[in-house]
C-alpha cells in the first residue's frame, strides 16, 4: 500500500480548508435559517426588508399582507403546537393560490405577506381580485389539522391589506407600513375583508399615534386634569317642557373630535383614567344643579372596553359615593349592541345596580337587539337611537300617521312603556319631531331643538333662567 507523507504544514493546510468549507456549509444554514421563518419555511421579514427593495427594482410592484385574526383564540384553546399546524396549512393554502410571480413570506404569528409582480395597466384590480380568492378560499374552505388522530375543521377569520410600489412607498419598509395599515384598516371595518392603501389612512394613524402621546404624557405630568372637562346637554320633558335630565360629556382642550380621542384612549386602556377626571369635575356642577332644580338626573355614558375591565370602572364609579354625591341621580348609559357581546354584562350590571346606580340602554334599536335578553335585566330605560326617528316627520309628511315607520314606533314605545322603561329620544331638532313625539307619550328628549352640550357654567345659568328661556345654547363669541 502506498503511504503519503505529508508535511507539517501540508496537514494544517488540508484542516483549515476542512474547517473552511464546514463553516461555510453552516454559515449557509444560519442564513437560510435567518431568513427564513421556523414554523413555515416561508421567507420572512427580515428576507422582505433585506432583499425587498432590490425585488422592487427587479419589477415587484404589489404586496399584499394577510392577517388571520382568529389564530390566538385555537392557540389559547389547543397550544403552540396546533397553532404551528394551523400556520403550516394556511401557508399551504395561499402557495396554492398564488401565481408564479408571487413571492410569499411569513410577517410573524399568523401574518403573511406577498410580494407580486403585475406588469398589467389593470393592476389594481388583479391584485384587488387575486386577494378576494385568497380570502374566499381561506374562509370558505375546510382546513383540516391532525390533533391526536382526530380531524379538526378549522375556521378561518381574516383581514388583507394592499398597497402599490412606488405609489405608497418609495422602499419596502414604507411599502410594508403601507400593506399593513391598509390591513389594520378593514380589519376596523368589516372581518374578511381587505383594504388598499390610502394616504388617509396614514394621516388618521398618525394623528391617533399623537393623541395617544398627549394623553400619556398629560396624565403623567398631572396636566390632564386641566385639558379634560365636561360639557352638558340638558334633557326635556316634550309635554311639559320641563327639564327631566342631563348628558354629561367629555371634551379635551388639545383636539376637537372626542370621539377620536375616545376611541385612542380605549383601545389604550387610557378610558379609565379620563373617565375618573370626567366624574371629578363634573361633581361640582351636579351639586350646584341639583340645588336649583333636585328632580334631574345625570347621564354619563359607559364604553365597552370599561365594561369589560370591570374593576376599574367600578373603581372610577365609586367617586360617586365618596365625593357624597347621589348615586341614584347617576344614569349609566351603555350601548345595547356592546352589552350583548359581553358575556359578563349580567353579573356587571346587577353589580351597578346593586351599587344604586340606574341603567340606561343607549342607542336602542341599531342594529342587533335582543328583548328576551333585556327584559332580564334590571334596566331602568331606553334611549332609542336616532336612526328610528331621522325619517319619521318626512314619511308622515308624505303618507300621514298611517306611514308604517311612525307605526313601528308608536307599537315600540307602547312596549316598552308595558316594560316600565323610561324612553328618551335622541336627535330631535325640530318643532314638527317634537309634537309627534308628544303623541307618544314619552318621558323626555335630546337634541338640538332644546339644547346643544354646554360648558359647566352655561348650563348652571340655562337651569336658572329655563322658565324663561325654554332653550339652552352656548353663548355667542
């Protein structure tokens, strides 16, 4: 047998071109593994923002992301591991559905993102129609998962969102943030949907993102208390036009549209805090009102989120009783349709209830209600909502009292009338509204043929002079 005799430096040599090529081999792994999501085996984020802007010089021109929406629900139910089965399906599925020029990737836990090249003038509508197969395929469809040895159907909720290269972002980070505000957009609106991109959307997030850091740093520097405060909207008997009631509603000196700033402060757990700086300086001026007229009652409205985080709206609640106001005075006017969602709403209210408060249901009548369920509970009234009285007068102008709307209404207010609910309508603006409504024997409205919101010290001054006045508006200039 011939033997080779190698040198010293001949064998080193033969190891350092050994170690050489076994690094490379696992520098390439750790590549392929750094670009390359773990769960799916689809590019990822990193790969799209690494080598997303040379794609787009190439000619990709559309992504799309995916969000499923329903993922954390199977997750909390059967774990990771399903969870990770349920992933590996869905990737399946939209490989499945995407042509050939699409490049598809994995965002993070249930997002998806397509990078796709259409060289078509109808862009916009290809990608507009590739992504509604997506979604009626992925929801439509039976997904099967394997969970110990037994089929499980899985139902698939999502939202999409797409946006245009170089229209809505001149690189990929921009085109991403794009993609992805647009699917954060119609998952707002409706769930399977998708949305394009349009450059409101990001002027509103912004705006959103600037609330958000207002609020923040004004609750932390005590500010707050200084830019939050209530306005009031008086309520009135029709019949008598006697004063019954009052709105009490929060406004915030640094931005006019409060039902921005609402929706910011509860998707950011920052209701509470407000709401707590709304009851504190409205006490005072519920005070002095009852002085002058002790028949009122006071109505602050409940949102959703501070339903479901029970604690801390009975902690806000219980400035009440500890600024020795009178809680019986308090109305908790709560959106029907939320109530019904909740799974909770039963024990939460009787909780209110039992605390003295009364319960009114806000925006009766739009969209899903459910009587059974209400007649249940401890409901001291209805506030019916403005879409069931915005077409009356026109109708009964044109077909006289026999119009089948006004007849809807009269049948409801008899209903709840046999209930024993108090019935407020809202958005009455007009005298010819308001005689119709007298017909109806009803206990009070609100709207702007009475009275706009006020500020504190104008409706102080509207509940003296009232005899006098009958009306309640802000002071000019």
């Amino acid at each position: 047998m011939l033997k080779l005799k190698l040198s010293k430096d001949a064998i080193l040599l033969v190891i350092i071109e050994a170690s050489v090529k076994k690094f490379e081999t696992i520098n390439r792994k750790l590549q392929q593994q750094l670009y390359r999501d773990i769960v799916t085996g689809l590019y990822n984020r990193k790969f799209l923002l690494k080598r997303g802007d040379a794609l787009l010089n190439e000619g990709y021109n559309t992504l799309a992301v995916i969000d499923v929406r329903n993922l954390r629900a199977y997750n909390e139910i059967f774990g990771h591991d399903t969870t990770d089965k349920i992933l590996r399906k869905i990737a399946e599925k939209i490989k499945e559905l995407c042509s050939d020029t699409c490049i598809i990737g994995s965002l993070d836990a249930g997002r998806f993102w397509l990078l796709s090249s259409i060289d078509d003038i109808e862009r916009e509508e290809i990608a507009k129609k590739s992504i509604e197969n997506i979604i009626k395929h992925l929801t439509t469809e039976e997904l099967r998962v394997n969970i110990n040895d037994e089929d499980l159907i899985i139902l698939i909720a999502l939202n999409a969102g797409i946006a245009f290269y170089p229209e809505h972002g001149k690189d990929i980070a921009e085109l991403l943030r794009a993609a992805e505000i647009a699917a954060d957009r119609a998952k707002a609106e409706k769930i399977n949907t998708y949305s394009v991109f349009d450059i409101t959307y990001k002027k509103l997030i912004e705006e959103n993102i600037w609330i958000e850091e207002q609020l923040r740093k004004a609750i932390k520097s005590g500010k707050i208390e200084k830019q939050i405060y209530p306005v009031f909207q008086i309520k009135v008997n029709p019949s008598t036009e006697k004063i019954t009631g009052v709105e009490v509603l929060m406004r915030w000196r640094l931005y006019p549209q409060i039902y921005r700033v609402i929706n910011v402060a509860e998707k950011t757990g920052l209701i509470n805090d407000l709401f707590k700086i709304l009851i504190r300086q409205a006490i005072p001026y519920m005070r002095e009102a009852l002085k002058i007229n002790p028949d009122i009652h006071f109505g602050f409205n409940i949102s959703p989120y501070q339903l479901a985080l029970k604690d801390d709206l009975l902690e806000a609640l219980d400035l009440f009783i500890e600024e020795k106001c009178k809680v019986e005075k308090v109305e908790l006017e709560i959106t029907e349709s939320e109530l019904l969602k909740n799974i909770d709403a039963e024990q939460i209210l009787n909780t209110l209830t039992e605390k003295g408060f009364k319960l009114i249901i806000d925006d009766f009548g739009k969209g899903y209600s459910s009587f059974d369920r209400i007649k249940r509970w401890n409901i001291h009234g209805v506030k019916i909502d403005k879409s069931l009285i915005d077409d009356i007068p026109e109708g009964v102008k044109r077909y006289g009292k026999t119009y089948k709307g006004f007849l809807f209404l009269k049948n409801l207010t008899e209903f709840l009338k046999n209930m024993n609910y108090k019935i407020t309508f809202e958005g009455i603006e007009d005298e010819f509204t308001v005689n119709l409504v007298k017909e109806l024997g009803i206990d009070e409205v609100q709207g702007y043929y009475y009275a706009k919101p006020v500020d504190g010290n104008r409706f102080i001054e509207c509940l003296k002079n009232w005899e006098e006045e009958r009306r309640c508006f802000p002071l000019q200039g």
